[in-house]
C-alpha cells in the first residue's frame, strides 16, 4: 500500500505541474491548430529565468511571474514570425526552439544551476502556512496553482476575446470576415500558451532543485500525449471538461512512467513507451469509427 501510494502521489504533482504544459500545448494545437514547436525551449526558459532570479535574491512568485512573462516573450516571437514575416509554423516553432537554447545558456550562464537550499514557491508556501514540505504539500501547492490557472483559462475562453481566439483555430477566414483581426489572436493564443509552458518549467524546476538545460527536451510530446489520452479517455464537451480532461491526461502520463520506472525499465526507453502511447491514443478514435463503419477521412498532413 505505501508503494501504491507514493506512486499515485508522485503521478498527481507530477499530472498537476506538467499539466501547465499541456494546457500550453492544448492551446496551440487544438484551439488555434497552430503546431507550434518552441514549447521545449519555452519549458527551459521558464526553469532558467526562475531559477537565476530565485539565486539573485528576488521572491520566489515573483520570479515565476517573471519566468510566465518570458515564456510569453518566447511565444510573441513565434507568432510574430508567423504573422508578420509569412514563416510557416512548423518552421517559426523551430527556430525559436533553436534560438532559446542558447538564450538559455546565456542566462544559466553554463547548462544546470542548482536551487539546492534556495527559497522556492513551495518553501515559501510552508512559512506562509506553517505546515511542513513533503509530497503530499507539493501537491496543495500544484493543486492551488491548476485552480488559479483553470478558472482563469475557463473564464476568459469564454470572454469575447476568447471566443475569438477558439473560433480562429476552427474557420479563421470566417472569423476574418466578420471583421476580427486574426493575426492578434493568434499572437494572443500563441502567446499566452508559452507563457503556461514557462509556469510549468519554473514549477517543475522549483520542485527538483534545479534548472538544466535538457530539461525541455521531448516536451511537446508529452504535451500532446497528455492531450490526446485525456481526449480520448474523457472525450470531454464544453471548455471546463476539456481543461480537466487535459489535466487528467498529465496524470496518466505521468503514472504510466512512474510505474514503468518502478517495474525497472530503463529511462532511455521512456520515449519508445510514450511513443506507444500516443500511438495507442490516437489509434482509439480510429478503431471506433472503423467498428462502426463511419467513413474517415484522410490523415491530416499540415
């Protein structure tokens, strides 16, 4: 039972501070169908700024806000080469990524920095409410944070703002023609998901104790792992169940690595078992269809 426990706890922080990163990536890829790349750079960044800032003395909430207004940055600069210069998605998310790594570097000055015996958000949050750190106040903290985040995200998806920004990733000449200016939500969506992807890495970075500059790699594909099984485990309907549904799907992720790792498979494989199950996800939707004879259309190919 203490094994039982210890798994399902580390999988629920670890479901709530990754799901920053995977809303990020729900955002981009499902509302605005923006394939957008940067995500393992920004997922650094936020680690990197976070962590300096946390060394140099500055709060700790202050610094994560920093690291969210980074992130933001980072996401500005790939909507912007969209937008405004005609570089195609795909290709603006690359360089941004490839761009970030040395920033990253730059403001690590080397490529880790510990947060070892530094104040963090969760120490922090121990002073403020007396209680003592462990996994199960890891959690309160994470799970506070995904209330602020979520209730923020369901009220202003639904703002009028928001509405645009979701009707622009569904028929963005329709929405054009209706007089929105199309290239503001996409910067303003694209944005505003890097800047959830930047929470994530300086969460993430806080909680183990220090920023790398590795940290970020294969994140994308765990956002859209996360997403993808949280669609097709709860295939939710309306925004609030999507955002619960995306969470969701974090924590499976996460549990499903976190009992590989205890059933001794090594880390070097993790990748081939998210690829499985991403593959699994999204073969689930497909095998349905089949079963029912529905028609299917073809894969999209971007």
């Amino acid at each position: 039972m203490d094994v039982l426990s210890s798994i399902l706890s580390f999988s629920i922080y670890e479901g709530l501070v990754f799901g920053f990163a995977a809303t990020g990536v729900y955002i981009t890829f499902r509302v605005l169908g923006f394939p957008d790349l940067s995500v393992d750079g920004s997922f650094t960044l936020g680690a990197a700024v976070s962590a300096v800032l946390i060394i140099a003395g500055i709060n700790p909430f202050v610094a994560t806000l920093a690291a969210i207004a980074a992130g933001i940055s980072a996401g500005l600069v790939t909507s912007l080469l969209n937008t405004k210069l005609r570089i195609p998605a795909l290709l603006a998310g690359i360089l941004v990524m490839v761009g970030l790594w040395s920033v990253n570097l730059r403001i690590m000055s080397g490529a880790n920095i510990s947060l070892l015996r530094e104040a963090t958000i969760f120490t922090k949050a121990s002073e403020y409410l007396g209680i003592g750190t462990g996994t199960h106040f890891s959690i309160l903290v994470a799970g506070i944070l995904a209330l602020i985040v979520f209730f923020a995200l369901n009220w202003f998806l639904r703002t009028e703002i928001g509405l645009a920004l979701r009707a622009t990733g569904d028929n963005e000449q329709m929405v054009r023609g209706f007089g929105v200016n199309t290239d503001m939500t996409l910067i303003l969506g694209v944005s505003l998901a890097n800047g959830l992807v930047a929470l994530s890495g300086s969460v993430v970075a806080q909680g183990q104790g220090f920023a790398d500059i590795g940290m970020g790699i294969g994140m994308i594909v765990m956002g859209l792992a996360s997403v993808i099984i949280g669609e097709t485990l709860f295939q939710p309907k309306g925004v609030a169940r999507l955002l619960i549904a995306v969470i969701a799907g974090a924590f499976v992720y996460r549990l499903v690595i976190v009992v590989a790792l205890r059933l001794g498979m090594a880390p070097g494989d993790l990748k081939l078992v998210t690829a499985v199950l991403v593959i699994m996800a999204l073969a689930v939707p497909f095998i349905r269809k089949k079963m029912r004879s529905e028609w299917i259309p073809p894969a999209t190919r971007w």
